[in-house]
C-alpha cells in the first residue's frame, strides 16, 4: 500500500467528515430546534456474485452498520425542500463470507438520508460516499485470488431504499434494499471492484414530531457556466495486467453550463479534456506512434451532468461520450482485445460521480451558485469500469 494512498484516502474521509459536520452546523444557524440526534443500527444480508473469472469464492455477504444520524429541523429553505433530512456517519462491518481470500471490511461512511416524495408514506433513500478498509486484499503471493480488491483502503458508496414502521413513541423498524461499491478508483491494481445488492432490515431510535413546511416558491435563475480544473491519479494498466505497477497523473480541464431547476437540481452540458501522463509514458516506451505522441495522450468528452445541491454541498453525476480517444482505441487493437464488445463500449462511454463544496455559498440561497467557487473529488470510469480518482477546483460565474 502506497504512503501517498494512504494520505489520499484519508485525507479523502477527513474533508467528507468536515462536509457532514458542516451540512449539521449550517442546519444549526437557524434552527427553531437543535438538529436532533437520531442513531441506527442496520444488518444487511445477501449474496456476492461472482462477477470476474478470477476471484474467490463467496458464499454471503453480512454487513452490520451504526448510524450517528441527525435530522436537521431548521429553516433554511433546503431542509424544507428535502423533507427535513437525516445527516450524519455510517460505521459498517462486513463479512463477504470468504474470511482466507477476502477477509472483512470496516467503512466510514457521510450519509445523507431523504423521504422520497412529498405525500408518500414512510419511504426513504440514504445515500453514503465514504472509505472502506479491508483486512485481506490481493497479493501475489500470498492472496492471489482477490481481483475485487487491490489495496487496504478503498472508496465505498452505499445506497439505501427502505419503507419505515413505527413500533413505538420513540423507535421505528426500517427494511428495504441496499447497494453497496467498493473501488480504490483504479489507484492501485487490480481493481474489479465489489458491487452487490442486500437486503437490509433495522431499528431507528426517534421521537415523532410534527415539521412546520413554509411554502418555497420556485424562482426562476439564469443560467450560470463553470470552469474546473482537475488533477487525476491511477495507476496505469487492466485489471489483472501491470500489477504493482507505477502511478501517473493525468490533468483535466472542463467547461460547462448550468440549468437550475425547481430550487434543489442543476442540469448540465459540458466538455473536458484531459492529458494522461502514462499514456505518453507508453507511446514513448512502445514507439506506438512516431509523431504527435503528446496530442494521441489527451482525450476529449462532451458530458451531460446533474447536480443535488444540500446547502454548500452536492452530489455530482456526469455521464460522457468521448469525441478524441485515439490511444484507448490503439492500446486495444496492439493487446488484440479490441474484438471485445465491452472495450469498444469503453471507447464510447466514460462516467464521473463525485462531491462537491462551496465553502463561500449563503445560506437560503438555493441553487443559486453563480460567483462561486467550489472544490470537489470524483471517481472517474470509462463504463463501469474505475479509470482514476480526481482532485477538482472550479469556479462557477
């Protein structure tokens, strides 16, 4: 495990940790109550699929997780948008049912928990993005199986669908479904990653109280453009090829526009390129091209993008198509695996999800972001498939 790894992922929760202690204090300027502290605690059940032809064999997968939840009950208008929600951490414990080859895992997980839709009955999302360590991961030697698993720490997002049941005063029995992902963001190889889906079931200690909803009306904002500039770090190769292999950075400039919508949502169309340094590392070591070895390393996207802004913070979700890929395209053709139908859709297709912060945004301010600046961090794939963990800085005008 590399020492700059191990800064980043930590560094990584840390900020996470500040954003979720943020979302609460924020909550607190104006609140008729003090955020109310709510804990959980949850199991999750289900089964792991084996998903890459190499890997160990699972039989379950068992999770038990803690939540130091607090419902914000303020009147800052995205409270009130969002139905009051819960922020605060998950702790979570897991078992993949395979102790030798892939071991257990301990995450730390910001969450955010919403009540889907105005007028629906007790039905809630939670969603989490966080980092996970695991006590048993790939080796060469001595674990040579574990292709889900590169390294001790990685990113995990969880999210979660569940229906609630008041059992009394002050506790409520929650069941549903949860999704869970495990990735380093293609940092340290290999990296399959673990995707599973389980059923969960648990107990949430609140006390019933009734919410004061102010009428919000929707305005209508113009639309704003940001610029960010990023700094990407992977290590370079497939998922079972270049093991133990060096890191490169890769640098990305994006440009967009932003469409608010109904005060909690901007839409977005955007492009971004971006110069990958292990590219040109390659084409040099490979003489794969003779001329313009600088310009085959760039890439160029167009994307469309959304944004759920929470106060400061949002969650964001790109989905691009690459217009320039030339390098990706020829790495495959040279390795003869360009046959494959699932390369070619990675030639196409590549998908950012991140956080974002806007530490001088104000308060009731909605999703008015212009003359702002933000900073953020994603993982980036080409399909499904993690490519690079990035470090972002924009402004918003």
């Amino acid at each position: 495990m590399s020492e700059y790894k191990i800064k980043a992922l930590t560094k990584l929760n840390c900020v996470l940790c500040f954003l979720v202690f943020s979302l609460t204090q924020n909550g607190q300027d104006s609140l008729d109550v003090k955020a109310k502290f709510e804990p959980s605690f949850n199991i999750q059940l289900g089964y792991l699929p084996k998903t890459y032809p190499i890997s160990p064999k699972t039989n379950h997968s068992l999770s038990s997780s803690i939540g130091l939840m607090w419902e914000l009950n303020g009147k800052d208008k995205w409270h009130q948008l969002y139905r009051f929600p819960k922020v605060g951490v998950e702790l979570f414990m897991s078992d993949f049912g395979n102790p030798k080859e892939m071991g257990y895992s301990l995450g730390v997980v910001p969450t955010i928990e919403i009540k889907t839709k105005k007028g629906s009955k007790n039905f809630y999302a939670k969603y989490g993005f966080g980092m996970a360590y695991f006590n048993k991961y790939y080796n060469a030697t001595s674990n040579p199986n574990n292709y889900y698993i590169g390294s001790s720490l990685t990113a995990m997002v969880s999210l979660n669908f569940m229906w609630k049941k008041r059992l009394t005063k002050n506790t409520q029995l929650t069941y549903g479904l949860s999704a869970f992902h495990y990735s380093n963001g293609h940092t340290q190889l290999p990296n399959v990653g673990l995707n599973f889906v389980v059923a969960n079931v648990g107990l949430q200690f609140d006390k019933f109280r009734e919410h004061k909803i102010e009428e919000i009306l929707t305005k209508k904002n113009r639309l704003t453009y940001s610029v960010k500039l990023g700094l990407g770090r992977h290590e370079f190769g497939a998922t079972e090829k270049a093991v133990g292999g060096p890191k490169y950075n890769s640098y990305h400039l994006s440009a967009w526009v932003n469409k608010p919508h109904k005060n909690i949502h901007l839409w977005q169309v955007g492009i971004t390129a971006a110069y990958y340094s292990s590219f040109y590392e390659y084409i040099i070591s490979q003489e794969v091209y003779k001329t313009k070895q600088k310009q085959k390393s760039l890439t160029g996207i167009i994307f469309i993008g959304h944004e759920f802004i929470f106060g400061k913070i949002s969650l964001s979700t790109q989905v691009g198509f690459y217009l320039y890929n030339p390098f990706f395209i020829k790495q495959k053709k040279l390795e003869n695996t360009w046959g494959n139908l699932g390369e070619k859709i990675e030639a196409i297709n590549t998908n950012r999800f991140g956080v974002l912060y806007y530490p001088f945004k104000k308060h009731n301010t909605l999703n008015k972001l212009n003359n702002q600046l933000f900073m953020g961090v994603f993982i980036k794939a080409n399909l499904f498939q993690a490519d690079l963990f990035e470090y972002s800085l924009g402004f918003t005008f």
